[in-house]
C-alpha cells in the first residue's frame, strides 16, 4: 500500500512499531471502497519543515491506538468484522451535553445488535466512569420525538423500549434493559 502511495508513516512508536496512517489518494479510495454508511475518519495532513521534508507527527494519541486495538481485538474474537465499529458516537442529552461512546459495534451476525464500549487506560478516577454510565442511563432515558408520554408511563417491560429515542438509532436487543455498555480496561498500570 506504501509503494501505490495509499499510506505512509506517520511515526515510529516507542516500541519500535510505526503508525500508519492514509495518504490524501488513499482517504479518496478508502472513501470509495466502503460502505455509505461506515464514516471514516478525517484525513491527517503531512506536516513539513521548511524546507520541505516531512515531520514526524506528534499527534498520536495513546487512547485512541487502545480504542482502534480494542476493536482490532474483539473483531479476531469473533465480534463482528471491520466493519462493525464505529469511533466517537455522539449520544446528546437534554442538558446540552453530549456523551461520546469510545466505540460502538453493531454486529447482528455475532449476537450483539449493538453494544457501546468505553475504553480506559486505567487513567480516569472511579466517579468519571460513574458519571459516564449515570449519563449513558440518561440517554437511554429520553423519549424519542411525537412519543405519548402518558403511555410510555405506564407501559412495562420490554415494550416501553419503543417509545424511547435509543431505539429508533440501535436495533432491538430482544430482551428488557438498554444497549449494553461495556467498559474495556487497558494498559499496565498498578492500578
């Protein structure tokens, strides 16, 4: 891919390792090769000195290659393929706030309809994650648009999901309760 001039290296990792990443010709082609609904992510420009040479980046972002890994991991794991995943989804709440899933995977074929994934490097105190899950209970909370409100309040069990707004963006999970939300632990900490 590096000789049709798709990727290039964006920098060598402090394991010897190098992060890759698409060219501006391999963006369009990425573009062109997926699905309409996969979003893909924003181009990453070269940066040059001043007399022309590329610079190594110092962009990369240790949370998002835990994120991308994750993903890579549970996809060998049989959770979906590829094409499961999406980064960064926006979930808006009332108040204004928006809380972004680190992942979220559809993947009907494994069994999981949808499952949202916040992924930690063991770097967030304990009550940051309590509030993202307090704040993800929130969402799933919020009617959906023109939902009768009287009826949603006395509807039981699964079938008060159909007035809710998360169901009319995830599939059905056929049983009661929300889209799972699973919390992935990374890196090698003492904690």
């Amino acid at each position: 891919m590096k000789d049709s001039g798709l990727v290039r290296v964006e920098t060598r990792l402090e394991s010897g390792h190098h992060l890759w990443v698409l060219t501006q010709k391999g963006h369009k082609e990425a573009k062109l090769l997926l699905p309409r609904n996969v979003r893909i992510s924003a181009l990453r420009k070269l940066e040059c000195d001043d007399e022309g040479r590329p610079v190594e980046a110092d962009g990369y972002d240790e949370h998002a290659a835990a994120v991308t890994s994750t993903a890579a991991v549970l996809t060998g794991a049989g959770f979906g393929t590829p094409l499961s995943w999406q980064t960064e989804i926006g979930h808006k709440l009332l108040c204004g706030y928006t809380q972004y899933a680190d992942l979220t995977m559809r993947a009907p074929d494994a069994g999981v309809p949808a499952m949202l994934l916040e992924v930690d490097r063991v770097t967030e105190p304990v009550d940051d994650l309590v509030a993202k899950l307090r704040r993800y209970t929130e969402w799933f909370e919020l009617l959906a648009p023109k939902a009768d409100k009287d009826k949603a309040q006395m509807t039981r069990g699964a079938a008060v999901h159909d007035f809710r707004l998360w169901s009319r963006i995830y599939p059905a999970t056929g049983r009661e309760g929300y889209v799972p939300v699973a919390f992935v632990f990374t890196g090698k900490t003492a904690a």
